[in-house]
C-alpha cells in the first residue's frame, strides 16, 4: 500500500480573471474548487497510473469536512484523515491572471493527542509499503515532525518520500529516505550557494545522497531534470513540449510517477521519463494529470 501524509491540506479556490487590479473589485471569469494538498495531488496521478492510495493528514472545521468528502467521493481516494478540534482546513486562494498570485491559509491546530494518533497509524503501516511526505507542516505542530514520522519506521522495510524544502528536507536526510525532489532554487537555498551550471546541481545534488537521501531528484524547470540514483549513476531528462496551463501539482505529479515507475520495476532512466511526462502532464492540463496526458507525453521524450 502506498500511503501520503499531508499535515495541512487545503481547499484550493483556483480563479481566473484577465486583470487582477489592487484595491478594486475584481471580477472573476471562472472559479473552481480542487481538494488540494501535495500529498493529495501525489494520490490521485497515482491513481491515474494504476496504483491505489491512501491519504493521511490533519482536518478541521467545515472546510475539513469537505475535503474529507471530496477525497472520497470525487477524487476517489482512500481517506484516513484525523479531524481535530481547533482551527479549520485551510482555504488557499489562486489567482490566475498576468501572474499567478495565491493567498494561503493558515490551517488547523494540531496538538499533541492529535500527532500521536497519525504516529499510532504509521505502526500499522507493512513492510514493503511506500509512505510518501509532502508539504508544508502546520504552524500548531513543531518542524521536526517529518523526523518524528520517519523515526517511527525507522526500523522497518518501509520506502519513504519526502517531498519538502530547506531544514525539513535535511533533517530528514539522516533517516535515509528512498526519494527526495528538491528544485534547483530550493537545491541552491539549502546549501546558501550560487548554482551556476549543470555541474554545480550535480555537486550539491550528490551532497545530498551523502548525508543520507538514497535517490536525489532534482527539477530544474525548463531545463529539465537531473537524478543521481542510489547507485551513484546520473541520469538527465529534458522537458516535454507543451502551453503551461497551471503549475500547481506538476511537482507532485513528478513524485507520482517516479513512485509508479519503481514499483512498476522500470530502470531508473525509465522512471525518470515517467515521472517528467506526469510532471509535464499536470503543467499542460486545467487540473492533474490524466493518464492519457502522460502516454502522449511519454512518446516526446
């Protein structure tokens, strides 16, 4: 089984306008609802790829209702989602007019009998099984969480993905994720550096792996991306040809397939091409990436 956690999920309000103007009233040509979260989107292309899910996560409020029950009925996921008490689920407003403009959310207050029920339901988690970390962490909760997750299975066979930016990601590098998928911005903030070319990424890429990521994915927008899997090989993929539609989930798109083309035994250049038509998928669609989408992407590459 392949599980995600997202700590703070969201209702993303998406709207289209042609002109976005402060301090005026604005009005909206199309509106639509996504049940949002990273972890959320990861499920769902890998649905789409043939593999079920489970979502794992924090809600509150009404708005956590809904997302309980979009997961469910319309996405069509698994959802074991812990509601708690206080706060709401996120409403995360995106803008799409001359730029993409969002207004996030603050999220639930999760506390500590809250946390150690998502900790009890790693324990039933079987070897073999894929956990899958995205996103942000809730201001309520300390940012060492996604080390208190991954210590909790620590001894077990389990793969893990954690799909995080700055100290979050490397405080997870000590337990040895399967997969981690930093951008080439978010490589270059971690170490406080100038990446200048290919070489530097893959410098900064392998410092990675050597404080513990076994598979260090980086995306590197027009450029394409570049893996250095556990095998110290370095594999490059460049991008798929397409309009942008929408960047919100290519990333996780990314995630899904690279995991999808594991677990379906593909080599890791194989895997690679998956996961950059999946990614190239979401980028070129409304909403995530379909599966149709990604075959017709795959054959570019």
């Amino acid at each position: 089984m392949i599980y995600t956690i997202t700590m703070n999920p969201a209702l993303d309000y998406v709207v289209d306008l042609p002109h976005f103007h402060i301090g005026e009233v604005n009005r909206i040509e199309k509106e639509h609802i996504y049940f949002g979260g990273k972890g959320i989107n990861v499920a769902c292309v890998l649905k789409e790829l043939g593999f079920a899910c489970t979502c794992l996560g924090f809600v509150a409020g009404f708005t956590g209702q809904e997302l309980q029950r979009g997961i469910k009925e319309e996405l069509g996921l698994n959802s074991q989602m812990i509601e708690v008490n206080q706060g709401m689920t996120r409403i995360n407003v995106k803008i799409h007019s001359q730029t993409e403009t969002e207004i996030n959310g603050i999220g639930p207050i999760v506390e500590k009998s809250d946390f150690e029920k998502l900790l009890k339901q790693m324990k039933n988690m079987n070897d073999d099984d894929v956990l899958i970390l995205s996103g942000s962490v809730p201001s309520s909760l300390s940012q060492n969480v996604y080390c208190d997750v991954l210590k909790a299975i620590e001894n077990r066979n389990i793969k893990t993905v954690v799909d995080a930016t700055g100290q979050l990601l490397l405080d997870s590098l000590s337990y040895h994720p399967f997969l981690i998928k930093p951008n080439h911005h978010e490589l270059a903030q971690m170490f406080n550096v100038k990446l200048n070319n290919l070489d530097d990424i893959e410098k900064y890429a392998r410092k990675l792996q050597d404080m513990g990521a076994r598979n260090v994915l980086i995306s590197m927008a027009k450029e394409g991306s570049l893996l250095i899997d556990e095998n110290g090989e370095r594999h490059l993929m460049g991008v798929c040809q397409g309009e942008v539609k929408n960047s919100v989930g290519a990333g996780d798109s990314m995630v899904a397939g690279f995991i999808a083309g594991y677990l379906s035994h593909l080599n890791y250049h194989e895997t690679l091409k998956l996961a950059t038509a999946s990614g190239g998928a979401t980028a070129f669609s409304s909403g995530l990436a379909t599966k149709t989408k990604i075959q017709e992407l795959l054959k570019q590459l």
